[in-house]
C-alpha cells in the first residue's frame, strides 16, 4: 500500500519482495544480524540441513546462531547469490536460489554450495521471509 492508501500496483509489489530478498543475502553476507533478522516474520520457521530441527521462530533461530558462535566461533565471511528463480503472487512469494557462502566455524575457513527456498508474505507492514529452507546443492552433494 502506497502513502495515500493505493495498493501498490503488481510490478511495485514485486520490486518491494526482489528488495527485500537483496537486503536478506546482503545484510547476511556482511554479518548484519540486525538487519538480516528484521526481514523475518517472528513466527518465521526455518529448516536447514546442518540443525536436527526445525526452528520455528525468528527467536529460535537467534538463540542457535548464538549458540554456533559460542561453541565454534561461526562468522559468516561473505555470501553470493546466483541462479535465482522467483514465484511472487498478490500476497505471497518464493525465491529459489544457489547460495555461496564463505564461513569460518571451529577456525576453518569453507565455502558452501547450497540451495535456499524462502517464503515471502506479504503483511501490513511490509514484505517479510516466513520460511527458509536450506539445503546442500545437488552438485556438491555428488561430489562427497
């Protein structure tokens, strides 16, 4: 909804979720908590290959990155986004893309090649991910 009450025409709907999702990789691949956490819903959930569950808040999640930083010192280095491939209806979107993403954890530096699903809703205050799921990247899972 625009400043004077006009729903936002398709195209701007659009461009507000593609942003959205640049401010996410961005602020993630700089390790801007703050930022990468405000583009969540709180009752986001979030599914990922390296955590036994599902985290089923925008809390949940923070407590475990927490919990990675204290017990293996996690930094994310940088993060790339490629490959993406977009769904975005009136009140709802998907990304699907290939993240690269350059972390240190226990003193090891690595890239990971993955796949990333997110769910954009769109609420009264604007665009938020309510679901992430990550998984490896078929091509670097062949080559295990």
């Amino acid at each position: 909804m625009t400043a004077d009450g006009v729903l936002a025409s398709a195209a701007e709907q659009e461009a507000h979720v593609h942003e959205l999702a640049r401010r996410l990789v961005a602020a993630f691949g700089a390790g801007d908590l703050r930022t990468y956490f405000a583009c969540f819903a709180d009752d986001a959930s979030f599914a990922f290959h390296t955590s036994p569950e599902v985290l089923t808040s925008a809390q949940a999640y923070r407590e475990a990155w927490e919990e990675w930083v204290r017990t293996d010192g996690f930094t994310v280095l940088e993060c790339h986004t490629s490959e993406q491939h977009w769904q975005v209806w009136e009140n709802a979107a998907v990304l699907v893309h290939r993240v690269a993403t350059t972390v240190r954890a226990a003193g090891t530096v690595s890239t990971l090649d993955e796949r990333e699903t997110i769910v954009f809703q769109r609420q009264t205050q604007g665009w938020r991910a309510v679901h992430e799921h990550l998984s490896v990247h078929p091509s670097a899972a062949q080559s295990c």
